[in-house]
C-alpha cells in the first residue's frame, strides 16, 4: 500500500521532452497536468504518443468522453514512478523517497515498541498517530505535497480506531489485510482481462502508451510483471496472518515493517527487469560505430 526529476525516456524509442510541471507525489503535477507530460496532437497533454495520433479522433473524444488512453495515462501520473538519469526505474523516488519511506514505516514502528514496552494500547495508539501527524505538518510547513502523509495519516487513524475499538493490540494491523487481498484481487483481474497493472505503471514513462496491447509479447512481459507484484503482497499475507492470529503483536510489527514499502519496492524494481522491451537485434547493430 519526494521525488526527483522525471526522466521519462523510451527504452526502445527517442526521448520525449518533459513538460514544465513539479512532479508530485503519486498525484497530478501543478494545475491537473500529468508529470512528464508531452503536448499531444490533440491538442491535450499524456505522458507518451498515442497511434494514430496524426488520423480522425474517435468520437467518443470528440464528445469529451475520457478513453482508454486517458485513464492510463492519469493513473501513470498518479503512481510516482519515476526514472533516473540512466533510464532504469528511480525505486527510491518512486516510493516517496527517503520521506515518504519514513511515514511508511515510523508509525507501525512506533506502536509495535510502545506495545511491546508498555503493553498500554492507547498510548500506542495515540503516539501512532502522533507521528503521522508530525509528518502531515513538516510537509505542510515545507509546502511539498501532501497526498502521501495524509494518506498516510488517515490509513493510521483508521487502524487506530479499529484497534481501539475491539481492545486487541493486533487489530491495529487488520484493515492492511484486506487492502491487501483487494490489491491482489484487482491486479489478479488486470491480467485476466488483458489490461496488467504494471503495463499501465510502466507504459508511459517507457513512452509505450498503451500500444504494448497490440503485442502479445509485450502483454504476457507486463502480466508477468504483475503476477510478480501479487506474489508480493501474498507473501505478505502468508507470514503475517498466522502472527494476528497467534496474536504475537512483537512479530507481526516487525514483519509489517519489513514487508511494507521495502519489499513492495523490491517487486517494482524486478518487474521492472522482467518487462524490459526486447531490443531488436537490427536497431542494435545499427546502433552500433562503424569500422
């Protein structure tokens, strides 16, 4: 379930220019324009080229209906992914950088050593969402982006309520089990119905769109992708739920920390790896100086 420059270069294409917005944190650059967006023929902005962007626009567009190519290109936006200088995937960044990897892991953090130490649930709870508090308010001070924090804030005090309400320290990590299970769900049925998640994560800062549906080579990569991402988070149930159950609030803190946004970074940077566009072996040779 804080960041660098936009790099949004083709690996199989030439470089897109950038336009002039301030990439926010898994959100809309400044005034609703997509971070790394390039004008399109449009006359609208996306974050790739479109086919048939020189031919007759679909009616649909004509009437200001939002299409497929929107969706994808508002939810590549929204994601944060990044990549660096060397066109590889900027992991650090996309996660909300060093920041946004903070307010991942403090609160959790937090309540599971206050618990461990005190055994008093409300004052774990409370110092829980003390912290998240204090990085909702540095980010506001430090006019950067909130999304992430208040996300952040709101998920705790969720938790935070639900915990308090049943008594049980390890209800405090319940609500991430289900947000879980429908990630896994959702990105289950992307694959299923030919639309896989990391393709939409992906495609546009590889300036792909969503042209890589035309290629079943370039769909089964993405799904593969994505059954990585799921792997992920299934893993994350299997060793934890057998904790909330056993009721070992030291171990099952302890693996949701572990198992958060470091692991999650983990699968988006290996199917990152695994759905790399083939290089043709012709653009390869030509690439290559003469005698």
């Amino acid at each position: 379930m804080s960041h660098p420059t936009n790099d949004p270069r083709n690996e199989t294409g030439p470089r897109a220019e950038p336009s002039a917005t301030t990439p926010a944190e898994g959100a809309p650059g400044a005034e609703g324009t997509p971070p790394g967006s390039v004008p399109r023929t449009d006359g609208r902005t996306g974050t790739g080229s479109r086919a048939g962007s020189g031919g007759a626009v679909p009616p649909a567009e004509q009437a200001g209906a939002p299409s497929a190519a929107d969706f994808a290109t508002q939810y590549a936006a929204r994601s944060g992914v990044r990549r660096n200088d060397a066109g590889q995937i900027d992991v650090l960044s996309s996660i909300g950088g060093v920041q946004g990897l903070a307010e991942s892991i403090a609160p959790g953090l937090v309540f599971t050593v206050l618990f461990t130490i005190t055994r008093d649930l409300t004052v774990s709870l409370v110092a829980a969402l003390a912290v998240s508090a204090v990085f909702t308010l540095v980010r506001l001070v430090s006019r950067t982006p909130l999304t992430q924090a208040v996300a952040g804030l709101v998920g705790v005090a969720f938790c935070a309520f639900v915990a308090q309400r049943t008594g049980n320290a390890e209800d405090f990590f319940l609500p991430g089990f289900f947000i879980n299970g429908a990630y896994i769900i959702a990105m289950a049925a992307s694959v299923v119905f030919r639309w896989p998640f990391a393709g939409l994560l992906f495609g546009f800062i590889r300036n792909e769109g969503i042209e890589w549906r035309k290629d079943p080579a370039r769909v089964r990569a993405y799904g593969t992708a994505t059954w990585i991402i799921v792997s992920v988070l299934a893993l994350r149930l299997v060793v934890q739920v057998p904790l909330y159950l056993a009721g070992n609030i030291t171990a099952l803190g302890s693996s949701r920390v572990a198992m958060g946004l470091p692991l999650y970074a983990l699968g988006i940077w290996l199917a990152w790896l695994v759905s790399r566009p083939r290089t043709v072996r012709g653009d390869a040779d030509a690439a290559r100086p003469g005698p």
